[in-house]
C-alpha cells in the first residue's frame, strides 16, 4: 500500500510530484477549493476552465502544469461535484475525489492531496479513499511492472488540523479500513487454481499471523471434520472439485468483551454451477464468488487490529462448485448441520447451501447478532444494479446495516422477505427444495437462509452485482475486485461497542 502522512504544510511549498486540489460547480463556473493557493493561481485557474474542459464534475480529474508559483510540478484537479445546502461535501464525495485523483496519479511516485477537510472525519475519508485509489493488482504480471501503472509510493494529506489525538486516530483507522478493503480486493482477484478452499484457509492463517493483532484464533474444518461434523452443504457443494470443501472460524477474541458479532461469508472459489453448468459466456467472473468470505475474514482482522472491545468470530464457507463424476446431482438430498434436509433442484444455487451450514455454526455459539454476506443471486443485479447491494432480515438489524452502510460511504439498500414468497421453497422429499419463484429470487434466496439463523437477530447482505466491477473504474473503486462490505461491517461492528 502507498505510506501515507498528513501534514499541515502550505500546500503551494509542497515539493512533490503532484498536488491534488478540488474543483466544484458553481451557479456562474467553476470553483477551487482545498488548496489555500496564491490568490492569482487560483484566478486564473478558475477564469481558464471553460477552455481547459474543467467542470468541477464527480470523478472528472485533470492535469495542469503546476507553473512557477507552485513547488510542485503538476496540479491535478479533481472534481467534488456540487455543494451540499450547507457548503460543505459529504464525506464520500470527498472519498471518492481523493480515490479518482490517486488512480489517475498511478506512474507517478509523490502526490499531495489538499481537498478541503473541515473535521477528523473528513480527514479519515481522504486518506482511505487516497489508499484505496492507490490500487492496483500486479500479483500475475511478469517483468518490470511498468512505471505508468505502479501507484504513487507516498501520499501525503495537506490538512489544517492534522495534529490531534482524534486526527491521528483517524488516519491511522483509515488505514486498517483501506488495508483491509484491499487484502479482500486481492483475494477477489486471485485465479481460482491459487485461491481454492484449502489455500483460502491457509490465507486466513497467514492474514492472522502477518497482523500482528491479539486475541485472533483461525480454526480449519477439512472435508473430513465437515463430513463428520454433519455440514452436509459444504460438503454436497464441494464435493464435486477435486479440492475438498474447508469451513474456516476466524475469531476474535478481546477481553471483556461489551457486544458479541458473528459474520458468515459465502467462499465459493468458483462457481462453474455444478452439473446445473453455467454459460460459459461471464463464467469467468465467477472467480468473485468467494468475495463475502474474503470481506468476513478482512473485517475480523480490522476489528482486531483496532483492538475494538466487541468479540467477532467470522465464519468462511469455503467450497469450489465444480461438476465432475462426484458432483451432486439435481434431485440429491442433503442434510444442513442442525438437521434440516434439502433437496438440491438445481446446483448453481449452491451458495444458500454452505451458507446453511455457516449459519448454522454461527448461531450455535449464540451471538448477539450474526450477519451474512454473499454473492448470492443474480437477482440482486436485476434488482438494484452493479453499484447497490441488497440487505434483507431482522427490521432492526437491517436498519442497522442501513446506517452503518451510510456512513461509510457504501450502498445498501432495505429489501424484504415476504413471507408468501417461502412457499415456494416447499420440496415434496424433503424439508425445503433449493430453489423457488424465480421472481423475487433474491429475496427467496433470502427466506432460504432464514430458515437456519433460529431466533438469532439476523441481516442477509447480497452483494453479487457490487463485489467485482466488470465495468470501468471509478472514484476509488477500480475493475475486479472491489472490497464491498468491509466498511460497512467493521462500521457495525464499531457502533455495537457503544451501545
Ligand atoms: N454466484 C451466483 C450468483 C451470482 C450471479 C453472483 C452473478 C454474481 C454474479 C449464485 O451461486 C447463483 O448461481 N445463483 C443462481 C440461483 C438460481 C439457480 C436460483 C442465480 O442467481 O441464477
Ligand atoms: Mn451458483
Ligand atoms: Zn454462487
């Protein structure tokens, strides 16, 4: 990751490569702001952007020589969009200036950004969204990684109140937040015949070791202990790949702890369908399908990292969903940890059922809440697009997904569970079939979990479309892997140490 500080240095004395300062639109042009630059550079910036093609606009970046009166050598103006009613930008419009601005920088080794900071908050938003922008995965590139696509190596914060307890905790919690978003982003990207369920658990113990934080135990169940142990999902999923299935607990564990948080995440390391084969058209990004695992185990590494007081044990359902002659078949029943038994109608909705089983474990140890996260169903997409994720459960718990989505700059959007909808779960071997109505399918997927959480407070977090960006980049988000979910759960996470 890019080595990050904060200074309250005069922006226009900063010798580095380039100096970041924001645009927004006004009611007669464009406006500068952040920088605190000399008066005539800043005029004459402002009278040039109609012919430079400056519009202050989101996500617009553009490069200007820095000119005599700056130590810098480029001035690169990153558009905030428009002020609120009250003057100011939101602090995820500041993330994602910082972000768009540290993505076009890459090629380029010392930037400094001056967007305008009022508070700590603020402060933290354009250091993670400055990391998080400096992004980019090498790991399968051979030779010299050419210069223009390296990120900047040093990122340095221009910002007024840069010296306080609260400022620094700030940066130093957007850190853990950003490395820990991008440690999931890797994983996402990994190809599928290095990251399978076994090398996923392996990650998961080296991820605890190379934190360096307290109270982190990583707990492996091969296909053995899975099999004997009665978890009948991730083995009936798994059972089709040479590389057996692995239920990972990452736990961790703070003394006096004041709340108790489970996380169950969806690890398909590739999701070929089953014998129910997917097109072959778009499989490829089934490589994603193990993004919730990989947002759970960064989450608890961030919650221990930061040493919150709230014990969090996150649940990593690891399978690869392959067809083979040891594949399960459509019309196969499974028994879910706990006993209930499923008839599997069709092998692509095989997330629902290691979820069963996480869900399952998870409620055993009886926390306070426990949430899963998944790249469930193609029906989120259809439902809220690429760029919103889907949360259904409990109204409360829901709600509280909501908020905490909300002040960390992530898209969660309520959906219910609608009871009739479960009807059409009903199998006639067994307890519950697989699949149901196709329409609505998100939220059947949803009412299929519901029946393994028991009286548990419990949210469903969908985030097929959001976890991997086969579009273009964007603000601090970048193609692949995106890291969805880790800062809304480590947010909740922090909100129930407080409650
Ligand atoms: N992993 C997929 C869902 C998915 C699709 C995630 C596209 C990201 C992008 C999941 O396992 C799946 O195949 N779901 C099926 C369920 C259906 C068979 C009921 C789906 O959504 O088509
Ligand atoms: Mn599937
Ligand atoms: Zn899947």
């Amino acid at each position: 990751m890019a080595e990050l500080t904060v200074s309250s240095k005069n922006p226009a004395g900063a010798k580095v490569d380039a100096l970041v300062v924001g645009t927004h639109t006004t009611s007669d042009g464009v406006a500068i702001v952040g920088g605190d630059l000399p008066r005539p550079v800043v005029a004459a910036l402002e009278g040039l952007a109609p012919a430079l093609g400056i519009t202050g606009a989101a996500d617009e970046v553009r490069k200007v020589p820095a000119g005599p009166e700056l130590k810098a050598d480029v001035l690169v103006l990153v558009g905030l969009g428009a002020r609120r009613a009250d003057g100011t930008f939101s602090a995820e419009s500041l993330r994602r200036a910082s972000g768009a601005a540290l993505r076009a920088l890459a090629g380029t080794s010392s930037v400094a950004v001056a967007l305008p900071v009022e508070d700590e908050a603020e402060l933290g938003a354009v250091a993670e969204g400055a990391l998080l922008g400096a992004y980019a995965f090498a790991r399968y590139r051979t030779g010299e990684a050419t210069a223009a696509s390296r990120p900047p190596a040093t990122v340095e914060i221009l910002a007024g109140s840069s010296r306080s307890a609260a400022a620094k905790a700030a940066v130093e919690r957007a850190k853990v937040v950003a490395a820990a978003v991008n440690a999931t982003r890797d994983l996402v990207n990994a190809a599928p015949n290095d990251l399978f369920p076994a090398a996923f658990a392996d990650v998961a113990k080296q991820a605890v070791k190379d934190s360096g934080a307290k109270g982190l135990k990583v707990t492996v169940l091969d296909d053995k202990a899975l099999a004997a142990g009665g978890y009948g999902g991730l083995v009936g999923v798994g059972q089709g790949s040479a590389r057996g299935p692995r239920l990972v607990k990452v736990a961790y564990a703070p003394s006096r702890p004041a709340a108790k948080v489970a996380l169950v995440g969806k690890g398909i390391t590739f999701d070929s369908g089953g014998i129910s084969i997917k097109p072959a058209k778009g499989m490829e990004a089934m490589k994603s399908d193990m993004a919730g695992a990989a947002a759970v185990l960064q989450t608890v590494v961030a919650a221990a990292r930061l040493g919150l007081p709230v014990a969090v044990t996150g649940w990593l359902c690891l399978a690869e969903n392959m067809p083979s002659g040891t594949a399960q078949r459509p019309s196969d029943v499974i028994t879910i940890r706990g006993g209930k038994t499923v008839e599997v109608l069709n092998t692509d909705a095989e997330g629902r059922l290691v979820m069963a089983d996480g869900l399952v474990a998870a409620v055993e140890e009886k926390p306070d809440v426990v949430l899963d996260v998944a790249t469930l169903t193609g029906a989120q997409m259809v439902a809220l697009g690429n760029r919103v994720s889907a949360v259904m459960g409990a109204d409360d718990v829901r709600a509280e997904v909501v908020a905490s989505a909300d002040a960390a700059g992530e898209q969660f959007w309520p959906m219910p569970l609608p009871e009739e909808l479960g009807a059409s779960l009903k199998s006639k071997v067994a307890d519950l079939a697989n699949i149901g109505d196709r329409f609505g399918g998100m939220l059947v997927a949803g009412l299929f979990l519901q029946e393994f959480v028991g009286e548990t407070p419990w949210a469903h977090l969908d985030i097929a479309g959001p976890a991997f960006n086969e579009g273009s980049a964007h603000g601090y988000t970048p193609v692949g892997g995106t890291g969805v979910a880790v800062r809304t759960l480590l947010g909740l996470v922090e909100g129930r140490a407080q409650r």
